[in-house]
C-alpha cells in the first residue's frame, strides 16, 4: 500500500533525519534516520513493501522487524491525519 503525505504537511531532511510540519496546527515530527528512509522511499513512490526492503538493506535488521517498524510509522502517519 502506497503512503501520501498531507498537501498540508511540510518535510525537511537534517543532519539527523526528518523533520515533518503540519501547517494546519504548527506541530512539528521528527523523525530518525530509519524513519526518514522510511518516508523517503515512500515519497519516492515506493510502496510499505520497498520501504521494507530499503531497511533490510541499510541496517542489520530481518523482515519481520522492518515490516512491523515500516507498519508502524505508516500508522502513526495516517492516525495522526499527516498522510493518506
């Protein structure tokens, strides 16, 4: 399942991940390096399954690891309204 932001929502990449901003309420997100291959891979157009695979790859971490935090972010961001 594809993952889009909010036109609302505002991403910047840092020195230490992302940092996303909801320009409805000024609430700020920050998120962590594997939180932020996690959103780019899906702004890029990837789905949760290649954001799954890009962690697999990046970081020492199996399957169902990467699947349960890629699921989990991807929750938080639609529970929150910052994506659809």
């Amino acid at each position: 399942m594809t993952v889009r932001l909010s036109t609302d929502i505002c991403t910047t990449e840092t020195t230490y991940g992302t940092v996303l901003l909801d320009q409805r309420n000024g609430e700020y997100w920050e998120l962590n390096p594997t939180g932020t291959l996690v959103i780019r891979t899906l702004l890029e157009g990837g789905d949760e399954e290649d954001a799954v695979d890009a962690l697999m790859a990046e970081f020492d971490i199996d399957r169902s690891q990467a699947a349960r935090d890629v699921g989990a972010l991807t929750e938080q961001l639609r529970a929150s309204g910052l994506a659809a």
